[in-house]
C-alpha cells in the first residue's frame, strides 16, 4: 500500500510559473489522497515549494538533507520530520527506505540521477515501488522519447520501458503510482 511519495524535483524553481503550479498541485494532491511527503529536505526552488503546499494544507513532510547542504542554508526548517545524514549516497538510500513509490517532477541533474537509480534498483529487483515522471509542460517528453529510442535498440527491456508511469497531472499520476 502507497502511503509515503518520494518527490525528486530541481532546486531551482525553473524560468517558467507551470513548474511552481505543478508543485502546489502535487502537494494539494497528495494531501488530498492522505499521502505524506518524503523529499530532499531545502527549503529552495520546487523542493521547498512543495513542501510548503503540503504543510500549509496540513500533510506530513519528511525531509533528508546531507549536512552540507545545511550547513549552506537550503534546509527547510519547519517540516515534520527531518533527517540530517552524512551525504547524497546516504540522504538516497533512506529516502528510498521511507518512500512507498517516487515521482520526478522538473528538475536537474540531481533529479535525474536519483530518478535514474530508482530506475536501475527496480530494474535489478532491489525494489518493486512504483515510479512515476510529472511531464510539466511537456519537460520530460525528450527524456521519454530517448528512453523508448534505447528500448527500439536493445538497451532497455520494453518492461523496463514500462517502468516510467508518466502523466502531465499530478492526480493522475498519483492515481496510476497508487493503483499499481
């Protein structure tokens, strides 16, 4: 049963206001399905966006943050658990632990790794958590296009392929991540 969502999504806020929507769309999502929050712990760009939508409507956040990064000033201060550990490698790994299923909205390269590895570890058996990709305005119709492209070339197994749920809206996706 999918109680907890693991949100991987940018640092950054990105240059148009569809991606902060989506944010507070998803976090009004989640709440409204009674799903918790499990994130990168800043309190910048999407990441704190909504992780503010789900505490303002009253829903449980749980932030991991490398120490690093709190040391910078990024770390979100008023969640409802956070958990400060030694590094990425780590901040994934329980991140991954609480997490019942993950979602990638917009984001970097950060994003995408820990999409990527969520990915991998499905792929290898390691988990079998549903993975889900917020295509924002379109952002990760590329992405999906390459994926199907290695796939068409005998790089992914077309159930590998299949491993991406992708949908443009958050209840949607969250519909697809907690039927699975």
């Amino acid at each position: 049963m999918v109680k907890n969502i693991c949100v991987y999504c940018g640092a950054n806020a990105g240059i148009t206001p569809q991606y902060a929507e989506a944010a507070r769309a998803l976090g009004q999502a989640l709440v409204a399905r009674n799903l918790s929050l499990v994130y990168g712990g800043g309190n910048v760009g999407l990441m704190g966006i909504i992780a503010d939508e789900v505490l303002r409507l009253g829903g449980e956040v749980t932030g991991v943050i490398p120490t690093a990064l709190v040391e910078r000033e990024v770390g979100h201060t008023g969640l409802t658990r956070q958990f400060i550990v030694k590094d990425m490698h780590e901040r994934k790994a329980m991140m991954a632990q609480l997490a019942d299923g993950f979602i990638a909205m917009p984001g970097g390269m950060g994003t995408l790794e820990e999409l990527f590895e969520m990915l991998t570890w499905s792929q290898l058996g390691i988990h079998a958590k549903p993975i889900g990709l917020l295509n924002v305005d379109g952002f990760y119709d590329s992405l999906n296009d390459f994926i199907r492209h290695a796939g068409e070339q005998g790089f992914i197994r077309p159930q590998h392929v299949a491993l991406m749920n992708v949908e443009s809206q958050p209840e949607a996706l969250l519909g697809r991540l907690t039927s699975i």
